[in-house]
C-alpha cells in the first residue's frame, strides 16, 4: 500500500476496496456510495466511467499496443506532442514523454543540467523549490521536494537541491497584513537563495502555480512575474510543476496561463489521461531544446513505457471531452460558486482558513480561529488520522486529511462537477468537522 500504515491493516483494519465509479461517484465492494471529492488524487479530471476512453485505449491496443520512442516514434505519441505544444505558452514546443509526474520532474532536472553543461556553464546544477512543497518521490525529485518527513528515511537524496519560502499567507513570516509587501517578500526568498548557493550553481526553480502540500497555496499578486524576472536576472530556468494544476484544475490547460507567467519547461501528468491510462510529460522550450540538435550530442535519458501508444490515445480523446465539453470553462464558471461554498465553512470554530483557486482547495484546521493556534503533533495525528479521515469516508465523501505542514482537508473534485456536489461536499464537511471539534 502506498503512503500508508501496514499496521492498520495487520491489527484487523479492512482496506477499503474500490470497486467501481460513474462520473464524480465511486463505490465500494460492498455497495457503498462516495462523493470522489478528490479526483482520484487529483486525476479524475472527465469523471468515471468513460466508455470512449476505455474504447480507445482498446482500438489502440489492438492496432499498436507498444513500441518505445528510442529513436523510433509511433502516431499517437506524435499527435499528442503536436497537440500539447500547441497548448503550451511561449515557445515550449518540445514535448518529453514520462509515465508520470515523478518522472516529469526528474527529467526536467536532468534537462537543465544537461543544457547548461553544453552551454558552456557546466557548474549549474542546483535546484531551488518551497519549503514543505511535494515534487515526487524518485531520489531527484525527492530531492526537490520539501517535506521533511517524505524524506529523512531515504537521505542522502540527490545532492543540489535548496528551499525558499513558499507563499502560505495564512502564515506569513512577513507583511502578513499587506499581501502586495508579502507576494514580493515571498519572491524575493527565491533570489536570496539563488544567491545563497551562488547563481553560477543554480539551473533552476522548480514551483507549482498552486503548492499542493501544506493545503493549496495559491500565488499572490504579481508573484510570478517577479519570479520570472529574477530567473531571468540570474540565468536560472523556471520550471512549473503543473503534475496536479494542468488540464484544466484550475480552469486552463496550463496554469501557467492562468497566472500570466511563461515558464522554461513544464511538467505534467496525471489529468492528461483522466487517469485512464498512466503518462507524463516534460514540455520545453525551443531554447532549452537548440543544444541538442546538433553533431552527435543526444538527452542521455528515457523511459521505456515513456509516450506508450495506449495512454497517448487515451490522452487524446481525453483532451478531445476536454473541448467538446468545454470542461475548462466549466471549471472557470463554477470556480466562483465552489470558493462561496466551501468559505460557508469559516463560521466553524475548527476551520482557519479556506484557499485554492479552480477546482483545488485546502482547509486548515486550527485550535483556535483568533490566535491562528494548531494542533501539536500528539493531536494532530487523533484529529486527522484517529477520526477525521475514517469520518469522512465513512459520512459518503473521499477526500484529504493531511498534515504535511499544518493540518488541512484537501478538496478537488472532477471538473464535470456543479453547485449540487460543492453543496453535498459542503454539507459533509460541516457534519464531520463538527463533530472533530469534540474530539480535539
């Protein structure tokens, strides 16, 4: 079981078995009803139960089921980087293929690397990202990641990767009252560690547009522009780790586009396919690409399964719902409408603060709404783990209770959703974290 307790299980917990799902609902093997208020884990973008997916992953089997793109190519792989080339801001028109967001991360790291020792700044290497972001779990993303608990067990990780600030206002260290002051502030920790490590070291800043560990922070006004001001200053890339915030989580394909920012690459997966099949991507820019191109240089790097005939048709007619259902704008019609709904929740003495953008919200729990007081680790771990996450399941919602930071209830669910399931998601969320309050 991934990210889980063996011991749950050992002491007579049943795994809950999932065993079936029709558009934003899943059921279990015993008949049981949930809202999948999570997309899967932010995945589900189109919902469940898509025939047409399942239907082309099975034409496409049939007439190609595999072949690798080591010198090779195959139609749907070539379809699909056309397609996401011309989605992609900006001259990112170069599309590496992955199995999935952690192996995304991994070869834009290498890319980086690689670029600039064949432009002749060999000693650029390093890596900076936010404090308690999640990058992905191979030893190089690993590495980018800032969440000290995902890593202690498998140190020493790769080495080159650094922390700055992330931009948790909530909790601002600074200008806590002035989000302007504080959206500057919070870029400004992105240079002070370039400049810390020495910008001829540093290849780039790894930042997703919403950080999804610590409970969905978005970016404050204006900070990505600066970001991108300082990347360009000091000749490092910026990377955005769209994994979670692409096709459209937040209303846009690439959320980049939503924050009016132009990054040096993109990573990318799990919604590309809906989760139908597994694939991921590395998407650069013209300029990234230009070194390669040349004499006997290659990207010393791949992946078997990496652009398998079978997702890359699945992830087309994935992308092909996206536009005949115009689930992007569906995202950005109702964005407005899940925001007042979830926020109804700040009337509970439990709840902190409610943030995110689109369809990708965190909740953070508190001990005391005025203070901004949490819990400490001994109730942490009764509030989110001894009640909350079985109580949610068990009241007909799947979603997150997490404390990778401070503890929060993650919400994102499939882009087909309306006011109907924000209120059924609200309405639970109330029962539940009401009752929490008595058991803190």
């Amino acid at each position: 079981m991934h990210f889980s307790r063996h011991s749950t299980y050992q002491d007579g917990g049943a795994v809950p078995v999932i065993a079936r799902g029709v558009g934003p609902y899943i059921w279990d093997d015993r008949g049981r009803r949930y809202l999948d208020a999570l997309s899967g884990l932010f995945v589900v973008q189109v919902g469940h139960g898509r025939r047409e997916l399942a239907e082309a992953a099975a034409k496409q089997a049939e007439e190609l089921a595999f072949f690798p793109l080591w010198s090779y190519a195959h139609p749907q792989a070539a379809l699909l980087a056309e397609r996401l080339a011309h989605a992609a801001p900006g001259d990112l028109n170069r599309v590496f293929f992955t199995t999935g967001g952690g192996e995304a991360v991994e070869t834009a790291w290498k890319a980086a690397k690689q670029f600039f020792k064949l432009t002749g700044k060999p000693m650029k290497h390093k890596v900076i990202s936010r404090a308690v972001a999640y990058h992905g779990t191979p030893q190089g993303a690993l590495a980018i990641t800032g969440i000290p608990e995902a890593k202690k067990y498998f140190e020493p990780l790769t080495p080159g990767g650094h922390k700055a600030a992330n931009t948790n206002f909530y909790r601002a260290l600074e200008h806590g009252d002035d989000i302007h002051a504080f959206s500057r502030w919070a870029a400004d920790q992105i240079e002070q560690a370039i400049l810390m490590e020495g910008a001829d070291t540093v290849a780039a800043v790894f930042l997703e547009p919403v950080q999804n560990s610590g409970g969905c922070f978005p970016p404050p006004p204006g900070y990505f522009q600066r970001v991108r001001e300082i990347c360009d200053r000091h000749d490092v890339l910026l990377v955005s780790d769209e994994v979670i915030c692409a096709f459209g989580r937040l209303g846009t394909t690439f959320a980049c586009d939503k924050y009016g920012y132009v990054p040096d690459m993109i990573t990318c997966a799990k919604g590309l396919t809906s989760g139908y099949s597994p694939i991921g991507a590395m998407i650069a820019s013209d300029r990234i690409m230009e070194p390669f191109l040349t004499g006997t240089t290659s990207f010393a790097h791949g992946y078997t399964f990496g652009g398998h005939p079978v997702s890359s048709a699945v992830a087309m007619a994935n992308l092909d719902i996206f536009d005949r259902e115009g689930l992007n704008q569906n995202v950005l019609d109702n964005e407005a409408g899940f925001r007042a709904t979830l926020e109804k929740l700040n009337d509970l003495p439990i709840v902190g603060d409610v943030r995110g953008d689109g369809y990708f919200y965190g909740i953070e729990l508190v001990k005391d709404k005025t203070t901004k007081e949490t819990f400490d680790d001994a109730e942490s771990e009764r509030l989110l783990r001894g009640f909350l996450s079985k109580a949610l399941f068990e009241a007909g919602l799947y979603c997150r209770a997490d404390d990778r930071g401070d503890p929060v209830v993650q919400v994102a669910p499939p882009l087909i959703c309306g006011q109907e399931h924000f209120d059924e998601i609200e309405q639970i969320l109330r029962s539940v974290l009401t009752e929490a309050w008595t058991h803190v």
